[in-house]
C-alpha cells in the first residue's frame, strides 16, 4: 500500500527515531513536556515505559508559549523531551531552554524549522523526529504518540489511540487509519480493526442511551428520547439484556442482530428525508483492544477518556491509566476514576454546546468573507473551547460553508486569549490552511510573546486580548488568499 501521495522515507525516518531513541536512552533525570489531549498522554505513556526505572518528571501544558518556555527553564533541566508540540516553537524553545544539553522533540506538527538537527548555540545538542520531515503528513498519517513509538518500538496500542484521538480517521470515507498509522504501527500492535456500527459508546452503553445520545448522525425521532429509543429497540426484536439481566451494549450483538439495527436506523433516517450522506458513517471501521477493561474497550472511547483527563487537568489519572506497567490495582483504581472525570467533562461539552447556541441566538456569531468568528468571553472555558468548535461543526450549530473560528479568555494567563480554529475537509481541497493562516496573521501583526500552529484541519493560537479584532481580520484575509490562489 502507498503510504502517502508523497514519498515516504522511510530509511531515514528510521534512523532518524534510532538517533533519537540513543539520545534518549542515555538521559539521566529526564523531564518530559507534553501536550494535554489524548495524543500528548498517549505519548507519554510510551515514553514512561521506555524510561521505566529513571525518575521522570513530566509536564503537562495545554499549549506552549513563552511564558510556559519561561517557567520551565526555572526547572534548569539538562534532558528535556517534547511529546506532541514543540516543533512548531524551536525558535521559543531557543530563546528560553538552551541552557539544557539535550533536547529531543518528537512531533507531528508541521515544524517551524524544517531540520532535524535546528541550528542552536553549540552546548546543546538538539534533534527533532517529525513526521513531516520525512515525507508523511504528520496531520493524517501519524500522530504524537505515534512518533514516539517509531523511536521507542513501544506500546503500538497507545500510538493508536493518540491517532484516532486526533481524529486521524477522519481522512478515509469509511474511518479507517492511513499513512504510517495503517502500514507500520496497526500491524505490529494488539489493536483488531473491523467494519462495524461505529456509534460512540458502543462498548459501554446501554444501545439504547447509545441511540438516545447520538447526534451523528441525528436520529429523528429517537435522539434525547431514551422511552423512544427503547420502544424502536423492542419494535426490531433486538435483545435489549444478556442472560444475567445485563443491559447489552452494540458490541454485544450478534452480527445479524447489528444487521437488523442497522436496517431499522437506516428506515428511519430514509422515512424523514435524511440524505445519505449524512448517515453513511454509521458502519466504518472500528478500533479494538480485546482485552482492555470495556472503557478503554474501542479506541474512541479511550481516547476521549484521557482527553477529559487532560482538559480537565487531572494529569495523573491519565498517566496512570496509560501506565501498563503499573501496579494493576492502582490503575484499575485509575481508570474508574477517569470514568468519574469522563462525565464530568462531558457535562461540560454539553454546557458548552449550549452556550454556544446562546451565543448563536444572540447574533453574536460573526460571519466574515472567509470565516466566521465567535468570541465567547470566559462563558466556555479555554481548554475545551475547540472541542466544543469541532462538535458545533459537526452537528452544524456552526455555518460549516466557511472555516471556523472561536476564541475564549485564557484562564491561566490574564489579557490573553485562546484560539481555536477547523476547516472541513471540503475547505481544505480548496486551498484552505488554518495554521499557514494562523501563524502568518501572527507574524504580520509582530505578536511576540504569541503562539500559533497545527494542522491545516486545525489549528490554534494564544494571542493578547486587545488584538483579537484585528487578528481575526487577517486571519480572514489570508484564508481569502489561499482560496483564490487555489481556485
Ligand atoms: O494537537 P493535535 O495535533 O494533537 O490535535 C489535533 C486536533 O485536530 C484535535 O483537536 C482534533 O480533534 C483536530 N482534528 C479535527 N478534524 C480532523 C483532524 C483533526 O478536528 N479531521
Ligand atoms: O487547541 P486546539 O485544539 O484548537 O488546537 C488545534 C491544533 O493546533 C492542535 O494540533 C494544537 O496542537 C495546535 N496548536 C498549536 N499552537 C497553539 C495552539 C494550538 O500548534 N498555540
Ligand atoms: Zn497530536
């Protein structure tokens, strides 16, 4: 199979992860920065193995910016390795950390100096492993995680889970993994892909909650009516308990018992006019770890888990539910309280949805020639905010004609906001580039102590508050630009 359009290169990739993995190896106290979201955690967990006996120390941050850089040069580290960010911030990491002797950065982010060895003053000794630089693109075809296992060779299963966390599935029409993904790391892992229902719970609710919470696609009728939803359960003679008296999950089923579901859901839709096109992605293909606990089960579902961790700052839950090695009862302790934080953090996605829709009614969601821009104040809080965007689009809370973007108060550092953009795949065949967009506006406003990067899907920014209008503006101008050069 062809990994990417591109040509993939493939040897030096791989010496390039073994340099990086000799690096590594000998680092005595190492301190690891990695990002908040499925991908970052799922990362560090494959690097806590790798190290398992040396004292670590590991930093969690939502993003990082020069005054994260800054506070952690207070820590005077000598080894320091950055898991899923830091390729987009070498010149920061520069001008704050190169008092350290080794820096090793393993990312998928489209880098800001395009080398393997950047250019820094001669007592550090710099690489950084990205995905980009070596032909794969690091928004489709490999994840953080992943990337640290191509240099680990360790915990396949957690690389997984970063990709389908970064929704990397997203780019195959029926959800399947691509790139590097699909090639080198699913092969070599325990994780079973098959074609099945893909509705999201589908390992650990009730089918009935599982139909009553499912906005994608929406189900006329049944979503947000679970009395509905069992009645059309019980109307297709589907067995709604096993033997025990346990409610069963979609995963339980027997194949000609999806069959029937899927028949009747397919009715359903087709009786209220729903087109096809928005409900063919209620059978693609699925990611399992069989003998995972039922919540970390279907690999959407663990990666939404470690997600609500790290949004909601509950750090050492999430590393100690990646952590295999550990103690089983501390981590079985772990992960029924990163089922506690689960609920929490989807009460406030469903809060945020909501505000968002106030905000809709309000008018205050402003359309632009080339995007629309929402700014939310300190109503959604900062670290959830592009989820909250991402679902909006989704379930078309937000025009999808145009990308997207939404900012809200940074609750951590006063003055400044958080940015968070996503364009649809249809925009990105037309020439769309949130992160050129992003970091260029940056740039052209000469916003120093500001951050931008990631993906052209998605990306993000942290920028001071009095300059969102005008920020907004150029971001605006420069999708603008991409269209028309691309048109
Ligand atoms: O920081 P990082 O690269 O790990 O995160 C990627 C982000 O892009 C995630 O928030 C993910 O939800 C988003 N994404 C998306 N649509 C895609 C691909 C990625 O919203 N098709
Ligand atoms: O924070 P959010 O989920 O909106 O981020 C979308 C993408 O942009 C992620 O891949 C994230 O890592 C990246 N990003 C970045 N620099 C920032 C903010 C976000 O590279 N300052
Ligand atoms: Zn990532």
């Amino acid at each position: 199979m062809v990994v990417s359009e591109r040509s993939f290169f493939e040897d030096e990739f791989h010496e390039a992860c073994e340099l990086a993995r000799n690096m590594i190896k000998e680092m005595e106290y190492p301190v690891i920065i990695t990002h908040h979201d499925a991908d970052g955690i799922s990362a560090s967990g494959v690097l806590m193995s790798f190290f398992k006996k040396e004292p670590i120390k590991i930093v969690v941050l939502s993003g990082f910016d020069p005054v994260r850089a800054m506070k952690i040069s207070k820590l005077r580290a000598e080894n320091i390795v950055f898991l899923d960010l830091g390729s987009g911030q070498v010149n920061t990491i520069k001008r704050y950390l190169s008092g350290a002797q080794k820096i090793v950065i393993l990312d998928h982010h489209k880098p800001e100096i395009a080398e393997f060895r950047p250019d820094f003053p001669r007592k550090t000794e710099i690489v950084q492993v990205n995905a980009h630089l070596f032909g794969l693109d690091g928004s489709k075809e490999i994840s953080g995680a992943g990337v640290a296992y191509a240099v680990t060779k360790l915990r396949p299963e957690l690389a997984l889970v970063g990709a389908i966390g970064d929704m990397q599935f997203r780019y195959h029409e029926k959800g399947r993994l691509v790139g590097y993904n699909y090639t080198h790391i699913l092969p070599n892992s325990a994780v079973e892909e098959r074609l099945d229902i893909t509705l999201y719970g589908r390992e650990t609710r009730p089918i009935y909650v599982t139909l009553g919470y499912c906005t994608e696609p929406f189900l006329p009728g049944l979503t947000g009516d679970k009395e509905a939803c069992l009645n059309f359960l019980k109307s297709l003679r589907i067995p709604l308990k096993d033997e025990y008296g346990g409610w069963k999950t979609i995963a339980d089923l027997a194949p000609e018992e999806k069959t029937k579901l899927v028949d009747g859901l397919v009715k359903l839709l087709i009786r209220n006019g729903v087109p096809l096109k928005k409900y063919k992605s209620l059978v693609g293909f699925v990611y399992r770890l069989p003998n995972e606990k039922p919540f970390l089960r279907d690999l959407r579902e663990y990666s939404t888990m470690l997600n609500a961790c790290g949004r909601l700052k509950r750090y050492e839950v999430g590393l100690k539910v990646v952590q295999y090695d550990k103690n089983v009862y501390d981590r079985e302790k772990a992960i029924r309280e990163a089922a506690g934080v689960l609920v929490k953090y989807k009460k406030m996605l469903a809060e945020g949805i909501k505000a968002l829709n106030d905000v809709k009614k309000g008018g205050l969601i402003e359309s632009l020639p080339n995007i629309t821009a929402t700014y939310v104040k300190d109503v959604i809080n900062d670290r959830i905010v592009g989820v909250v965007l991402g679902m909006a689009l989704g379930g078309r809370i937000i025009d999808f004609k145009k990308p997207a973007l939404i900012a809200a108060d940074m609750t951590e550092q006063e003055g400044m906001v958080k940015i968070s953009a996503r364009a649809l795949k249809e925009h990105i065949k037309r020439g769309v580039n949130l992160r050129e967009a992003l970091v260029k506006a940056k740039n052209e406003l000469k916003l120093e102590k500001s951050e931008a990067g990631g993906h052209d899907i998605a990306a993000g920014a942290i920028i001071p508050k009095e300059k969102l209008r005008e920020y907004i503006k150029h971001v605006d101008e420069k999708i603008g630009e991409q269209i028309m050069w691309r048109a």
